[in-house]
C-alpha cells in the first residue's frame, strides 16, 4: 500500500469527473491522501499525471496507467500545491464517467 498525497485538479467544465477520479483512488489505493480543486483552465484535452516528488516512480507509473494519462508538468497558471502527485484532469477522463 501506498502513502502518498494526490491532488486532483479539474481541468474540464466536467463537476462530476474529479469525484469519478477519487473513487477510482480509493478503490486501488485506500491510503492515499486526496486533495480536490478546480484547475484555472478548463479546456485541458488531455489528463496528465505529474511527478513532483523523488522515490515514487512505482506510483506514479501505476497512475499512468490506472488512467491512461500521459506523463507531464504542472501547465503555466496552475498550481500543484504541495502534493506528492497531481492528476491534471482532462476532457479523455470524462468520456469514463459513468452517470
């Protein structure tokens, strides 16, 4: 099991993704700790995972793949807060919800 802080930013005009996104956190990782907000663009195509923290390479490989995200850095005008990850969510995640 995993110790990790994640945070889940929005970046879709979607309310109900971000919520999506933990749910599936949770179910796979029950340990982590997980912060939610709004990014400041909502207009993001593509979800990213990105790596803010030296030793987590396992998780964060997993986090690739768990949600076929690609691989990247914090966008200009975002903030990551301190977290050991942060899942950029975009428009491809909310094509998974199911409503």
């Amino acid at each position: 099991s995993y110790n990790a802080t994640i945070r889940l930013l929005n970046g879709t005009t979607n309310g109900t993704v971000v919520d999506y996104a933990e749910q599936v956190l949770k179910a796979k990782y029950p340990n982590v700790v997980i912060s939610k907000a709004q990014a400041n663009r909502s207009n993001y195509t593509q979800s990213l995972v990105i790596n803010q923290t030296e030793g987590k390479d396992e998780l964060f490989v997993q986090l690739l793949d768990l949600f076929k995200a690609g691989q990247g850095v914090v966008p200009l005008g975002e903030d990551a807060g301190s977290s050991n990850m942060t899942i950029l969510i975009g428009d491809d995640m909310v094509s998974k919800v199911q409503l």
